[in-house]
C-alpha cells in the first residue's frame, strides 16, 4: 500500500516562503499569481492491506512526528 | 550546583554551554546522549543551540522525539529546571514542554548578531538576577526565530507573566509576534529563548550581560 501525506499552513499562519515564491513567480513573467503557500508532501509506502488500519496509523505519524498541529493541517489519502 | 547538558548529533553550541556551565557553576556538567533514558540527579539541564538532526522536517522535530526527551520531560515535570537555547528552544516547543513554535525568520534570511533584550518578567527563577525592565544585550544567531503562537495561547504567556525576554529598542531579528524572545512553561521551570547568553558571561567575550540568567538559574549570588 502507498500513501501520499499533505501537509500545509494553517490559514492566517504567516508564510514567508510562500510570499518569496509568489514575488519571484510574478518577476518571471506569470501574470495573474494570487497568494502562494508553501507545503510538504511525504510518500509512505506500508506493509499490509488493512486501509482502516493504515488511515489511522498514518494519522497517528501526523500527530507524533510529520506535522505541527500548531501551525499545520494534513490530509492522508491512501492508494 | 549540579548540571546537564543534552548532546544530541549537529548540535554545535554544546562545547559553549558546557564552558559557561562549568565557569558559573564550579564544575563540568554531566552530558546525556540522545539515546540515553536516564539523566543523572542534577538542579538544571541544559539544551543548546546547533542544527539537531540537520533540521530536516522542522527544527527540533526530530531530536524532540529521541529517548534523552522523554527523560528530559520527567525531570521537568518534577521541577527540575531545564533551559533550552536556540535549537535547544525549538526542540521544547516541538516536545511541547513549551508552548508555540518557532517559524523560518521573516527575512528568510540567518541571523547572526547582537541584539538588545528587555528583561519582561524579572520575577522568574532565571531572572531574578537582573532588574525589572532592564535591557541586556545578547548574540542571536538562527534561521527560525519567529516565534508564533495562536491568539489564547499569547493571551495567556502575556497575562500569566510567562513572556521573559523581549527583543528590544527594534532589534526583533526575525519578525517574533509581540518581540517575543524567550518564554517561560506555566510551572515557571522551563525556560526557551532563541539568543545565546552562554556566550556572554565573561570579559573575553565582550561583556557578561548572559552571566546573571545562570546565575539565577543556578542558585548562585552574583
């Protein structure tokens, strides 16, 4: 089973990197850039063919480790 | 006094905290691995600054999950007195002994100077040593910095005293919401701040406007 983790910025959460971006998009000549925000994607590849099982493991390694829940939101999704 | 120093892999300011602790308190600090479940019986443990983990996936997030931070939290939650400087301060907020985060600095850019700080509660068992209001100076060096924190959560370090050191007279090096530069847990025992007052404690560095944060820390009259 292979799972992709999303995780990005809370609204409101200040993104620096995300505004460096869309300045430098909008310098090369793309027209119409609205806000940017910056996120990270983890690809994780489990053992196993329980989804249930996997959902909640993967939501559990959101919660301990790949996101900041003080600033981040995440999505799971399993394929 | 007894003390500990964490030792974790790409911390780099370990070498510094262990001289300021051994020149302020008498004697050499024990030092505690990552991997190590135990920490000696000591009055203060200290987290220095570095690149723990060479700060993939957010600085502190990694070393805030090894073995030594499980034994770092029991012995804060009995009172022990704990400092964490720089990455030190982000490893406690990723561990949650300290509330908020610690975001890329608004500049984008490493900071590394001198800065001002204002002491905001001189009421703490780390600043008892200074006067209330008094503006110190300390070197910061980082890329994340910025401290946040939702708007309870910065109601209440403002309201409960537990904001110590601000950034001072414009030195904010990294945008911090409301300056913030060093915060204290509800217990009081706790201490994070982002400048490096290990490395201002004696003539040779220029100054030792850092000295009196240990000594207080330590129990030790200036």
């Amino acid at each position: 089973m292979k799972a992709r983790i999303t995780v990005t910025l809370k609204n409101g959460v200040l993104d620096p990197q995300g505004k460096a971006i869309e300045h430098a998009l909008s310098g090369l000549g793309f027209d119409g850039v609205g806000q940017v925000r910056q996120g990270k994607v983890f690809d994780i590849e489990l053992a196993g063919t329980d989804k249930a099982k996997a959902e909640t493991d993967l939501k559990a390694m959101c919660d301990k480790l790949l996101a900041n829940t003080v600033i981040e939101n995440y999505s799971v999704a399993i394929t | 006094m007894k003390s500990a120093v964490v030792l974790l892999p790409g911390l780099n300011r370990d070498r510094d905290m262990i001289a300021a602790l051994t020149k302020i308190s008498g004697q050499a600090p024990a030092t505690v691995w990552q991997t190590d479940t135990e920490i000696p019986d000591v009055d203060l443990i200290a987290i220095p600054g570095g690149f723990s983990f060479g700060d993939y996936l957010r600085c502190g997030a990694i070393a805030a999950r090894m073995p030594v931070m499980r034994a770092v939290a029991e012995k804060a939650a009995k009172g022990v007195t704990v400092i964490g400087v720089c990455n030190g301060f982000q490893i406690l907020v990723e561990a949650g002994l300290l509330p908020g985060v610690l975001m890329r600095n608004a500049s984008l850019k490493f900071v590394c100077r001198q800065v001002k700080l204002q002491i905001a509660n001189a009421n703490t068992m780390f600043t008892r040593g200074y006067q209330p209001g008094q503006v110190i100076r300390s070197p910061v060096a980082h890329h994340d910095g910025n401290y946040f924190a939702d708007a309870d959560t910065l109601a209440r370090l403002e309201g409960e005293g537990q904001v110590v050191f601000r950034y001072a007279d414009g030195t904010n090096p990294n945008g911090s919401i409301n300056d913030i530069a060093g915060i204290v847990n509800d217990k009081g025992n706790v201490l994070g701040l982002m400048p490096h007052p290990e490395n201002l404690i004696e003539a040779a560095h220029g100054g030792n406007d850092g000295r009196a944060l240990f000594e207080s820390a330590l129990g030790i009259a200036a």
